[in-house]
C-alpha cells in the first residue's frame, strides 16, 4: 500500500491527478482501515532501488503511474527529489492521522 501512495503523491506533483482524485485514493486507504507505517521508508533505498530495477529494465524505471482514476501512465524519469518529496509529505499526512485519533 505504501508504494501506491508513493505513486499517488509522485503522480500529483507532476498534475497527473488532481487534488480530489489524490484525496480520493487516500481516503479509500482510510476506508478500508489501512494505516500506512511512512516511517519505515528510506528515501534513499527507494531511490536506490529504482536505479537497480531501472539495469534490468534496457535502462528505464517504466514505473506505472496513476494518470487520473482508472488510467496509468509509465515514467522514466522519477529523480530521487521525487521520492523524498512524496515520503516526507506521506510521513506528514500519518503523522497528523495519528494525532486525530
């Protein structure tokens, strides 16, 4: 689950989605009562992680990317600013729904 809000987060910073599709996707998170863990993902093992599958792939992430609910798109070029960006705005958003409840 994490990595599709991972996705979801990469994917409304490059206007792939907009606000209420992002807030759409999250709150279904939240309906099926899942509560993602964002403090265990390390932005530079992401990263890291993504260049190794990227050798193994003729030199492209072909990372699928929601594009609007329903549709996907693949990118090749998610940097690693991408991927700190979309955990930190993660750990912010769990961050706050523990403090709710």
């Amino acid at each position: 689950m994490l990595d599709i809000l991972i996705s979801t987060l990469i994917a409304r910073s490059r206007h792939l989605l907009t606000d209420e599709e992002t807030t759409r996707i999250f709150r279904l998170t939240e309906m099926l009562g899942i509560s993602p863990d964002a403090s265990i993902l390390d932005p530079c093992l992401l990263h890291a992680s993504l260049t190794e599958r990227t050798y193994h792939r003729n030199g492209l992430q072909r990372v699928p990317m929601p594009r609007g609910i329903g549709d996907c798109v693949f990118l090749n070029d998610i940097n690693a600013d991408e991927i700190e960006s979309a955990v930190k705005t993660l750990e912010d958003w769990t961050a706050i729904k523990h403090e709710i409840i």
